[in-house]
C-alpha cells in the first residue's frame, strides 16, 4: 500500500492539505490525533500512566489530566523519558493500525514530526507543506490567538525551513490562497494515484 508522509511545521497548512486530499477520497492518519487517542479511557497507555505516575494524573472523569503531566514530565527528564518510552510505542502501534485498515488507494500519515521521528520510515514519499516563515507566524498566532513572538519561539525549537526542504520528495508551497494550494495538490493526487496503481495496490 502506497504511504504519503504530509509534514510541514507549526501552522505551515499541514491540516488544510491533509483535509482537501481526504475530500479527495484520500484515507487520512492523523498522528496528532492518534497521541490523543491512545490515552484515552480504557487504552492501555493511560492505565500504564497512571501506574507510573499516580492518580494526581487523572481528572475526577478518568481523563487524562495533561496539564498534570506535563508539569511532572517538565521538571524531570527521567520522568520524560519514562512517559515517552510508555507513549512511543503505542503511538507507533496505532498508527501502523490504522495505515493497515486504510482501503483507499493510497493513505496518508500526516505529523508534525514525520521527519523528527521514526516516523518517516512508514512512509513512501515525503510532501512538505512549505511557508515563509512570516505567513506561518501570522496564520499560527491568528489560530491559536497568541502573540507573534510566542509563535517564533515554537518554530525555533523545530526543524528549520531549509532542512525540511532537503529531506521532501515533494513541496507544495501555501504562501497564497487555499484556492492556490488545492491547485497544487491536485497534480501530486493524480501522480500519487498512478504510483499506488503501479506499486500494486
Ligand atoms: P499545526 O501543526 O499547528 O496543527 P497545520 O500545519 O495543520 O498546523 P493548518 O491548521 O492547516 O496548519 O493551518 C494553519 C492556519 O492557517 C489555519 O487557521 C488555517 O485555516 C490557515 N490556513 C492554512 N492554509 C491557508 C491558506 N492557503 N490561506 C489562508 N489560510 C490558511
């Protein structure tokens, strides 16, 4: 089954991609989503979480109490590590899940830290949604109504614009309209349909 890995960084349009190509038909994996999922009530990560760190991580509902955590795994890289080494995997596992289960013709994993992770390796091809760094700080602090700064601040801790570059197979660039961008996913949607026809599913 053909795999396209959507990455792309902060606000850079990675959701506005993975949406038009799901309304294409397109089985869409969201990793982001998926860290939500295996922590949920009754998956087995959050019953290893609350092993490990005590009900002071749950709220009264039996949800994860994230805020809780992240405060413990802050202050403590051992801890870090420790939730990691429960989260990672179950991560990985679900979404090698859902890759399995998809039927359309090809699937596609969209993350943040495709090429961060060993991620990438589930992939077949690489799509960068590229921004110039000012559009991706503009959009992002109008989503999340956050100051510019705060924005930058994020995007200092990640990958930087060239790298990311370096390591795609493919680059839409979303500096225009959504309109724009639909444009230019639409040729990789129908050459990512004649790979999956010859990769033989
Ligand atoms: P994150 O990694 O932070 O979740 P993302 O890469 O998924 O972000 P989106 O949420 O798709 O990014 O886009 C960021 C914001 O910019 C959203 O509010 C989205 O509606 C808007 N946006 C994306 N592309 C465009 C575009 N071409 N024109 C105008 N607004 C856009």
């Amino acid at each position: 089954m053909l795999i396209i890995g959507i990455t792309g960084g902060i606000g850079s349009g990675k959701t506005a991609a993975s949406d038009y190509l799901g309304s294409q038909g397109i089985a869409v994996v969201d990793a982001d989503e998926v860290s939500r999922q295996v922590v949920e009530p009754g998956r087995p990560a959050l019953e290893q979480i609350r092993a490990e760190f005590g009900d002071q991580v749950l709220q009264a509902d039996g949800q994860l109490d994230r805020a809780a955590l992240r405060e413990i795994v802050f202050a403590d890289p051992e801890e870090r590590r420790v939730l990691e080494g429960i989260t990672h995997p179950a991560i990985a596992a679900e979404i090698r899940r859902q890759l399995e289960a998809s039927d359309s013709p090809y699937t596609i994993l969209v993350s943040p830290l495709l090429l961060e992770t060993d991620q990438h390796e589930l992939v077949d091809r690489v799509l960068l949604v590229d921004v110039p760094e000012s559009v991706q700080v503009e959009r992002t602090a109008r989503r999340d109504e956050v100051p510019g700064d705060q924005v930058r601040h994020i995007m200092a801790a990640q990958m930087d614009r060239q790298e990311r570059r370096r390591k795609a197979d493919d680059i839409v660039l979303n500096d225009g309209s959504l309109a724009d961008l639909h444009e230019q996913l639409d040729p990789l949607h129908q050459a990512y349909l004649e790979r999956a026809r010859n990769h033989g599913g």
